[in-house]
C-alpha cells in the first residue's frame, strides 16, 4: 500500500500490484457479476451512439444526465460574498452547505466562508426555527459579520419555512444581539432553476432590504451601478472595473466578489473586498445600473426599473463586439470619449485576431454553459469564422434566450448549420456529438467525460474548472480578456493540429514549427 518515504498519487498508486489484487478480489461481490453478458454491454453501447437512440434521448423528459448546471443556494452564496464583511448564511443542512463550499474551493482554490444552521430530521418534521435563532446568534458571535445573507436549500422549501417571520423571531428572541445587524434573505428552492436563478433571487433580496423606500431615494447625478452577474472568472471583476475608471470614479460594482477568492500567501482573512455597505445601501441614488448578464438578473432588473424607477442596461462585454457596446455604453452614459488607453487594446486585439483567424475559420464548435456566457462565447466565435455547430444550455430562460442566441447566430455565413438546444443535459450531448461530430468542445469539466467517450477534444472554459489550476484568475471580458479567449481557443486548435501530423512519415508532413 502506501509507503511513507515514498508517497505516490492516485494515479500511481491504484496500479501497484497489491491494489490490483485487491480489485480483482472485489470482482466477487460487485453486484450481478457473472449475470451481465458483456458482448450484449457493448451491442447497447454501440447503439447509443446512432441516430435512433439520439431521437430516443432528445425525448427523454422524465430524468436528468450530467446536468450543465448547479442549484440556487451556490449562486446565493456567491452574490452574498460580493458585499464587505458579509456572511452567507444557509438555512437548511450542513451536508448542502458542505458541497457548496467545497465547490466553490474547487474551482477557485481558496476557502469558501458560508455557515449553516445544520437542519436534521427533527428540524424536516418540526420546522427549522429553533436552528434559525440559534444559528444567526452562533453566526453573529462566532464570525462578527457586518451583514448577513441568508438563503435557503430544498429542506427548508419542501417543508415552507417562512424566512421573514423566522429572522423576526430570532431578533426577538436574541436579547439585543441582532438588533442593528442587517439580515438579508431570499427564498432559492434548489428544485426550480439554477445557480444563476439563486444569484438573482439573492441579489433582488439584498438590494431591496438594504436600501431605503423610494420615497427617500435621492438621485446622485453622474452614480453608475455595475451588476457583474455569476462571474466565475475574477480576472473578468478586475478587467470591468478598471475599464469603468477610465470613464468615471462613480461608477461602482454591485457584487465584487473578486478579492473574496484571491487572497494572497500568509494573509487570508475570512471578509476580503466586496462592494462597501455604504455603497449598497445606496445602491438606489444610483441615475443608472448596468446588468453585464441579462439572464442572471432577470428578477433584479424588475426591482431596479420597476421598483426604483432606475435608468438599467444589459451589456454583455465578451469578445470584440461585445466589449464594443459596453464600453460605447460607458461613454454614453458618462458623456466622456472613449479613452486612447482602450481604443489602444482594441487595435492589439483585432490584430491578433486578424493573426488567428486563419485556424478558428470554419472549425466546428459545440459549447455548453449558462446562457449569458454562451451568448458572450458564440458571438466571438461567430466573429471569428468558427460555426457553433450545437449549442447546449441546460438552464435556458424559457423566454428571451432562444431568440437572443439565434440573432448572435444569424450573422454566421454557417447558422444554417448550427442549432440551439435549450434545455438539454450533457447525455444529449453526447448524442449530438457521435451522430453531427463537431471539431471542438467548449464548456466546464464535466466535458472530460465526453472528451474520452466521443474523443472530442475540450477546451475548458467555463464554470466549475476543478483539473486546471489559475483559469479562472484570467478575465473573459474586455478587450484583454476576448484576447484571453482568443488565445485558449487558437492554442486548442493548433495542439490538435499538432496531435494529428505526429506520425514520422505518414501525418507529420505539417508538423512544422511556423504558423
């Protein structure tokens, strides 16, 4: 087994001789093990890849497999963490709780501070109040927070515990200790939507129960908001706000969780940046707010246009044309030119693109991943000749998303050729991929999978990333981040490139080393 002046990884270990005899003894008590006839295994295998079981598989509705997506509370939690000295509270059990930070430290290889109240069986029969009072007075003494954001997993909605009353009850019941600590809350069934429907749903809730009633609402001329939405990429928080100074030094971001997980060495603190209180609470004397993810805002922008009576725009900065129209957005609403510094990074990036356009021209892409990001991703493709072949999001809006994708797709001289499939898993993806092969996979880590079964190769980009160490410290947005994507992308294509002239004297005519 292992040997302590010689520590191996998984990879090394499970093929040492004693473990293989352990599995080959293991065969004995794995279930049906002599029952299944492998011949037969294989005829089903083969099967699953043609055309009549992908028309099988576009059918299924009963049941989900390898979902493209995460549940409410995850997006709760990231949209808590983007405010100064907040605590993202869950109400419900600590094993949820434990997967959503272990999620989050996965991809961004940091901790994650989120605290939960613990609900157990008791709690599933009786309600989860006694775990609330006790928990916001734990949380509050323990971890001294400046704000609290609590959210909710599906035990606590099955059951319908009702947040607002259970906050009112542990306040009075805490002898003073919460009385001047701001308790925010959303209701994010983790059965209905996404993570991107959680990070809307607490974002609403927190903007709304910090900031004052309209009647107090006074307007500071020139005060821009900034929403970034579920940004997975902290080089994107970084590349937004340092594109908004160029413009303006009121125009504040909404939701920055980028210190939060990018701590350095030997300083970590459990609070790291996020948007001011100050600066929250006055969120509503904003003239304008600016939603870089339609998708992941949908219920926010009620509140900021509706409610508040706000200026609100959507502007999604990911490849050229897309950082065109947020940066041309900026300069509207500031009335200010747009800055030589940008205009700069423009140049650099149409020139390496015009360097790049000759590999990504007319490659065959499928990409999958939230809506906002499948919108910044296909525009940037479609601009630089590549064909997204299948395009797959798994927690599309049932409104607005279709139609916006097919406009960003209409514009490629291939959108015959190329289909949106709202709705559907990573199994039907599958499908997709051995019966319309495509060049490339675009999409998170759950595409590994695909990538041995179909052979497609994956480029990684997206959220979760856990096998890829830094991706998510680079930004995917503004010019220097679509230079990002650019780069990934072509690099991908010139490894395959690579991979398939390898061979002396039969493929390897083009292994050459200019380019």
């Amino acid at each position: 087994m292992q040997d302590v002046e010689n520590i191996v990884n998984g990879q090394k270990l499970f093929l040492k001789e004693e473990y293989q005899e352990v599995l080959k003894n293991k065969k004995q008590f794995e279930g049906a093990m002599g029952a299944v006839n492998p011949a037969k295994v294989e005829e089903v295998a083969e099967w699953t890849k043609t055309w009549d079981y992908r028309e099988k598989n576009l059918a299924r509705e009963a049941i989900t497999v390898n979902p493209a997506k995460a549940c409410q509370p995850l997006g709760a939690i990231m949209a808590g963490l983007g405010f100064e000295n907040t605590m993202p509270y869950v109400h419900g059990s600590h094993g949820c709780v434990a997967y959503f930070r272990s999620y989050f430290t996965r991809h961004f290889k940091e901790p994650t501070p989120c605290v939960s109240d613990s609900m157990s069986e008791s709690a599933a029969v009786f309600g989860g109040l006694a775990n609330m009072k006790d928990g916001l007075r734990n949380c509050n003494a323990m971890y001294k927070p400046d704000h609290i954001a609590v959210s909710t997993t599906c035990m606590a909605e099955v059951i319908g515990d009702d947040l607002n009353a259970f906050i009112t009850g542990a306040r009075e019941d805490a002898e003073g200790e919460l009385d001047d600590l701001p308790i925010t809350y959303a209701h994010t069934p983790s059965f209905v939507g996404s993570h991107i429907t959680g990070y809307d749903n607490m974002m609403k809730s927190m903007l709304e129960q910090l900031n004052p009633s309209k009647s107090e609402k006074v307007v500071e001329e020139g005060r821009i908001n900034i929403i970034p939405g579920f940004e997975p990429y902290l080089g994107s928080l970084a590349e937004v706000k340092e594109i908004a100074a160029m413009f303006s030094d009121k125009i504040h971001m909404l939701g920055d969780h980028e210190a939060q997980w990018n701590t350095g060495a030997g300083g970590y603190s459990l609070y790291a940046g996020g948007t001011p209180m100050d600066i929250a609470k006055t969120a509503i004397n904003a003239e304008t707010t600016v939603s870089l993810q339609k998708y992941s805002t949908v219920q926010t922008a009620k509140t900021i246009k509706n409610k508040w009576k706000q200026g609100y725009e959507t502007c999604n900065p990911i490849g050229l044309a897309g950082t065109d129209a947020f940066v041309m957005k900026l300069a509207e609403l500031t009335g200010k030119e747009v800055p030589e510094e940008l205009k700069a990074q423009r140049g650099q990036l149409v020139d390496a693109m015009q360097d790049s356009y000759p590999y990504m021209h007319g490659k065959k892409f499928a990409v999958y991943g939230d809506p906002d990001f499948l919108l910044g991703l296909v525009s940037f493709i479609v601009e630089m000749g590549g064909i997204p072949t299948h395009v797959l999001c798994h927690n599309a809006p049932r409104k607005g998303w279709e139609a916006d994708m097919q406009a960003i797709i209409d514009k490629s001289q291939w959108a015959e050729d190329c289909q949106i499939w709202p709705g559907k898993d990573l199994w039907h993806l599958r499908s997709l991929l051995f019966t319309e092969p495509v060049d490339f996979m675009i999409g998170n880590v759950y595409g590994k999978e695909l990538y041995r079964d179909t052979g497609t190769p994956l480029i990684r980009i997206g959220f979760p990333i856990f096998d890829r160490h830094h991706l998510h410290r680079y930004s995917m947005s503004g010019y220097k981040g679509a230079l990002n994507l650019l780069t990934w992308i072509t690099n991908a294509v010139l490894d395959q490139l690579d991979e398939e002239t390898k061979d002396i004297a039969k493929t390897d005519y083009f292994f050459d080393c200019v380019r």
